[in-house]
C-alpha cells in the first residue's frame, strides 16, 4: 500500500515550477535561473580529476578544455610557474617539488582559493588539488561558503607498471603545461612545443627514483581521498540558498538537493579512457557547451567524410 502511494505521489516541485506560480511570480522566476540552481540541479561541471601521478590528469583536463568550454586549474603547474617566476610560494615548493614530496595544506589552499573565485560562475576543473583528505575538506568547505559544490569526481585507473613505464618519455611545456610523450604523443617537431614553438623541458621530479616516490606518496596521502568522495556521493547535501528580496515567500520551498557523481574510468592510454570520459561528461551536463574550435574541426570532419563518401560512391559507378 505504502509503495504505490509513494509510486502515484506526484514529483516533489518548486513552486515556481507549477503553472500558476509561473504566471504569478515571473519576475522571481529570473531568480531560479541563476547558476547556483543551475548547480543544485547538476548541471554545472566542477569536476575533481582524481588519480595517481601520471595517470593521465592533466592530458585528458586539457583535452576537454579544448573540446568544451571548461577552465582549468592544474596544481602542478600552477606551482611549476610561482617556481619558474620565484614568488614566494615557488621558493617554498622548489624543494618539496623536487623530492617528489607534497606542500602544506594551508599552502595549497592559498594556491587555488584565489583561482577558484575567479572562475567560479564557470564550468571547471581541477587537477592535483585536492591531495590530501584535509586539502578535500578546506576545498568543500571553500566551495560550501560560495554554494558552487563540486558535481563529479573522475578517478583514473591506470596500473603503476604503465605509468612507471611512461614518465621517462615525458616532456612538458612549461608555460601551458602541455604534455607530450615521445612515444605515444610526440610533438610535431622533436623537443618543441605545437602550439607556441617554445623548447619543451623535463620536469626535475620525472626521474624514476623521484617519481617512486611521489607513487608512494600517493598511496599514503592522496588514496584515501576515494573513500572520502565515496562518502560524499552516498550524501546528498542541501545547499543553504541566499535570501533574495525579489523572492515571494511561497517560493521558500526547499531547495533540491545536491549529489556528487563519482566515477572511476579504467585504461591504460589517455585515448583509451577517453571516450569514456568525454561520454560521460556530455551524459551527466548537457549545459556544457563545446568551443569554436571544436565545432569548426568536426564541420571539417564531416566535410571530408561527405567528400571521401561522393569520390567512393563515384568510383564504384565507374564516374571519372
Ligand atoms: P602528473 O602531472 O603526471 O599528474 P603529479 O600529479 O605527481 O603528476 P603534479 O600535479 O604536476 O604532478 O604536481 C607536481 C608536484 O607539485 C607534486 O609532486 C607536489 O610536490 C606538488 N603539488 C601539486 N599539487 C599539490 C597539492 N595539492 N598538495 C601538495 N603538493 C602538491
Ligand atoms: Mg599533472
């Protein structure tokens, strides 16, 4: 009895979303717009790239940044450039960084915050923050306070042999932190980055000793993180809404809750995990929105694949 009363119940609404309160509160419903309801809905990415050195964070990050209009925030290279520019933070992380060890919490935490704000009413990113079970907290707690919580965390799974085979072939440019593999992924021209032509450089942590390291580093600090993720996605939160003065008062219903995807992705190469990740990003936030460049070279695509099929239907009929 119990269980069809609760399968004839009607879904649970705002308000705002019933046919009469659209037409007496449209101004408000201006309000319901905003990107914080967009983001109680999930459909604002604010995506956590989770997985061991190497795995494959920054390539696939920067992957969808060309592909959706997405922005990023990389750790590593954030640190790498206060390194490169020797601002403070970068005099304190040299040493950390070379010895494959991790910064202070509180260091990390000043790293990115000020990042963050920046971009927050965006689609973004994350890669190699947090790091650490504290640094994950100081993130919600930060992300809590602005009501933009993060909607996915992607773990990569990658095995140690391959990555531990990977990071002698790797090669970075700097200034963008674009990465290159000599064997799998090399530049178009040897030792020099596609976009810029600017010299690639081998960053100082990517030696097989240093790089032991950091793997062991990972699985002591950065592990633990899933169980910590795995948590939060079994919790749907309710985010605290701002009151807004435009708002009429039947339209104080309870906000919807929010729940963080958590999805591991399995592979040995970057192309293998993704489509994965690529399906799985256009499944779970159909409010992404693809850039220029992307739309331009699937036209192109498309194109020479209309042009291939006329020039084979051609020849099969025998035109020449
Ligand atoms: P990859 O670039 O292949 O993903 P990685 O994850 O080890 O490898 P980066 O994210 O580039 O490397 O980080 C390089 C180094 O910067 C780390 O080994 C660590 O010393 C420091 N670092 C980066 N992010 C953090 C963080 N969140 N907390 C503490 N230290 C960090
Ligand atoms: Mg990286």
């Amino acid at each position: 009895m119990q269980t069809l009363r609760r399968a004839s119940a009607p879904p649970r609404r705002y308000l705002s979303d019933t046919p009469a309160s659209r037409k007496a509160l449209p101004f408000s419903l201006n309000t319901l717009r905003s990107s914080e309801d967009r983001a109680d809905q999930g459909n604002v990415l604010r995506l956590v790239m989770f997985g061991k050195p190497g795995a494959g964070k920054g390539t696939l990050s920067a992957r969808l940044v060309k592909k959706y209009d997405i922005a990023s925030l990389s750790t590593g290279d954030l640190l790498r450039q206060h390194i490169a520019e020797r601002t403070e933070v970068g005099r304190e992380a040299e040493e950390i960084v070379a010895q494959g060890k991790l910064l202070p919490d509180d260091v990390m935490l000043k790293v990115v915050a000020s990042k963050l704000d920046h971009i927050r009413n965006k689609h973004w990113i994350l890669d190699g923050f947090p790091r650490t079970v504290p640094q994950g907290e100081l993130l919600d707690a930060h992300l809590k306070k602005q009501g933009t919580p993060l909607s996915l965390v992607v773990n990569l799974d990658v095995p140690d042999e391959v990555i531990l085979s990977r990071i002698s072939d790797r090669w970075v440019h700097l200034p963008s932190g674009r990465v290159y593999n000599v064997s799998y992924n090399p530049p178009k021209v040897d030792g020099f980055d596609d976009e810029t032509g600017e010299p690639l450089t081998k960053r100082p942590d990517d030696n097989p000793e240093i790089f032991a390291r950091r793997l062991t580093q990972f699985y002591a600090s950065t592990s633990p993180l899933i169980a910590y993720y795995t948590r939060a996605a079994q919790t749907p939160t309710r985010l605290p809404r701002a009151p807004d003065r435009n708002q009429h008062p039947h339209q104080l219903a309870f906000p919807p809750a929010h729940r963080l995807l958590l999805k591991t992705l399995a592979g040995t190469t970057s192309d293998e995990i993704w489509p994965q990740l690529d399906a799985l990003v256009r499944d779970a936030f159909p409010a992404l929105r693809e850039t220029a460049a992307s739309l331009e070279t699937r036209r192109r695509h498309s194109l020479s694949d209309a042009v291939l099929a006329a020039d084979l239907s051609a020849s099969t009929r025998g035109d020449s």
